[in-house]
C-alpha cells in the first residue's frame, strides 16, 4: 500500500477537506499520511499575544479535525522568519519549540516533525533536546544545482545524525514546481534510499491560479507530471512515498488582503483532478452572473455562475460521481440547484477534498 502525504496549511478550507477526506468510509484513509505546515505568526512586535495564543490553540484545533490520525508538523515556512528564540521568550520561560510540542502533547496527537535541511541551528539545538523519536529533513533540490547534490545530503546527513543520534531520520526530497529534469529527480531519490530509510518524493504541476484559463467553462489547465513522475519511478522505490500540494499551491490571502478583496470583481475556482491531468472551472464575473441571476442583462449569459459550472463538471467524462467524495458530493447538489456557492472557501475545500480522495484511490 503507497502511502500518500498531501501538504496543507491551517486554513478552514484545507483542514476541513482532509477531516472530511477521514470521515468518508469509502477511502482509503489508512494510507494517508499529511504533512501539515504550523501556522505563521504574526510579528512579534506588533502582537505577541496573538503570537503566543498561536501555540496554545493550534493542537487542540488539529484534535478536533483530524483525531488521532497521524500527521506530519513542518514546522517550516513558520519558524523560517525568526532570528532566535529570544524573541519569543520574554513573558515565558519556554522556547517556542517546547511551546509547540507542549500543545501538541497535551492534545494527545499523533505527530512526528518535519524540518528543512538548512533549518537555523538554534532550532535543531532546542528539538535534539526533546529526546524524539523520529524526525524528517526536508531537501529543497529546486533551491540549489544539482552538482551539490551529493555534497549537501551528506553534509545534512552527518550533522542531522550527530544532533539526533538516538532518532530515526526520514527524508523528503521537495522538488517543488521542478520536474524539468526528471534524471536528476531519480538520482537524487535513489541518493536517499541508500541511508535506508523512509524517502518522500515531493512536487506539483498543478497550476498555482486560474489566472491562464478561460472564465465560464471546465478547462483542461495541465498534465499531472507529479504523478506520473513518481509512478515511473515507484516500480524501482517500492516503499517511496507520493506528496503532493493538492490543488492548492498559491497560499491563501492574509485577513487584510481577504478584506481588500472586492468579491465581485473575483471568479469561482473549481480545481478538479483526473487521472493523469488537472482541470479547472472557472465561473464568469460574480457581478456578471449576479446580474444574470435577477435578469438584468441578457448578455451577462456569457458569465456562468456556479451551477452551471458545476453541471459542466458533473456532465464531463472526469467527473467521479456523486458518491464518489464529499466534495463530488457538493459539487452534484450545486449543479442540481440544491445548494448554491457565494464565496471562494467552497471550492477550495471541494477542490482538496476530491483531490485527496481521487489520489488515494489512485495509489
């Protein structure tokens, strides 16, 4: 059985997706295994409260969605921006690392963490502390050229064997949006596998936006070389691990950019995944088909609001039927007229967790 580790971020829309993605006895969630980023902090100048109230609510918040199920923590792109734990420590005599895993340990969950290959010291430091168990180290190839390649998981390998002598390290090699070379994407890989150990393979070709397809109709947007990548190589790596973004590679908006954001100027997003491609339907205007919808303008036709997106997805040959997962499910009772869409956290939701679930099912 492959095991299968889609990367999210604590956003109502993604977390909610994999919940539901548990929820569904239809799956197979047994072989799942997310890797989910902590959430970023704000300034600690501006808001240390708000900063410290991060870590005492993110394990509960995660208890409630996902159980008992175990998860990957990356505790990068978080703690990438602090300088060192000076400036968390005024106010508490705890460091933010042992502030992080208290939260996790009082909510009981299943975790191991994960963290970059080029994590700062400080940060290594306070985790080989914590008498883990097993840790990960993320490789960003996409970062540096592949002539360092060998040097830099070596170099990782010794420092990060010394720091957790007692600790069973894994691996993930993150190439990103880099699947250009496919040779070095393979030697990289079996580079791993020589330490023995637990090796993730780690990309996406899904389009970061809607911003190159056409508005008012299901369009094919790319193939899935992710996949497809790594079912070319899964037959040499039996026990390699697939992870992917979902379909949702640009990050969510800020509060203050949602609150800049003039939703009738915006579109509805459907990512759908297939087989072996990405699609997505793309509404018209919401001020076009809001106008449609109480007649003002017959022109306004050529602006389909959600329905008629949907029963465009329902009535393609990509479609996996309405049993098939929750979001299915909510996309079949929108294109019905059963239930109608009015902001963009539906289809984001819809989007993962019919990703999630038509991966899973894949593998």
């Amino acid at each position: 059985m492959t095991t299968y580790s889609p990367i999210l971020r604590k956003s109502a829309a993604e977390i909610n997706a994999l919940s539901k993605v548990y929820l569904d006895s239809n799956n197979k969630s047994q072989s799942l295994l997310p890797v989910i980023q902590y959430p970023l902090f704000p300034d600690i100048s501006d808001d240390k409260e708000k900063f410290l109230k991060i870590t005492k609510n993110f394990g509960s918040y995660l208890k409630k969605n996902i159980g008992t199920h175990k998860f990957i923590l990356s505790l990068s792109p978080a703690l990438d921006e602090l300088a060192n734990d000076n400036e968390i420590k005024a106010g508490t005599s705890k460091s933010i690392t042992a502030l992080i895993i208290d939260d996790l340990k009082q909510n009981n969950l299943n975790y191991t963490l994960i963290v970059n290959y080029d994590t700062s010291d400080w940060i290594l430091k306070e985790l080989s502390q914590m008498k883990l168990q097993e840790i990960w180290i993320s490789f960003l190839p996409y970062t540096f050229s592949g002539g360092a390649d060998n040097l830099v998981i070596e170099g990782t390998y010794k420092k990060f064997n010394k720091l957790f002598s007692n600790c069973r390290i894994n691996f993930q090699a993150d190439f990103y949006t880099d699947l250009s070379d496919p040779a070095r994407i393979h030697s990289f890989i079996k580079k791993l596998t020589e330490y023995k150990t637990s090796v993730m393979f780690t990309s996406t070709s899904c389009p970061a936006n809607a911003n190159n397809v056409p508005h008012s109709r299901l369009t094919l947007a790319s193939p899935r070389n992710d996949l497809s990548l790594f079912k070319n190589m899964q037959s040499e790596f039996t026990d390699l691990i697939f992870s992917d973004y979902t379909v949702r590679l640009k990050p969510e908006p800020s509060d203050a950019d949602k609150h800049d954001i003039n939703m009738n100027n915006t579109y509805l997003k459907f990512f759908y995944t297939s087989d072996d491609s990405y699609y997505i339907g793309k509404s018209g205007l919401f001020k076009e088909f809001k106008a449609k919808q109480i007649q003002i303008n017959s022109t306004n036709r050529l602006h389909k609001n959600a329905q008629e997106i949907c029963s465009d997805i329902v009535n393609s040959p990509i479609y996996d039927g309405a049993n098939f997962s929750y979001g299915d499910n909510r996309i079949y009772k929108v294109s019905q007229g059963v239930e109608d869409i009015k902001n963009h956290y539906t289809p984001i939701l819809i989007g993962i967790n019919h990703h999630i679930t038509h991966t899973l099912n894949q593998l």
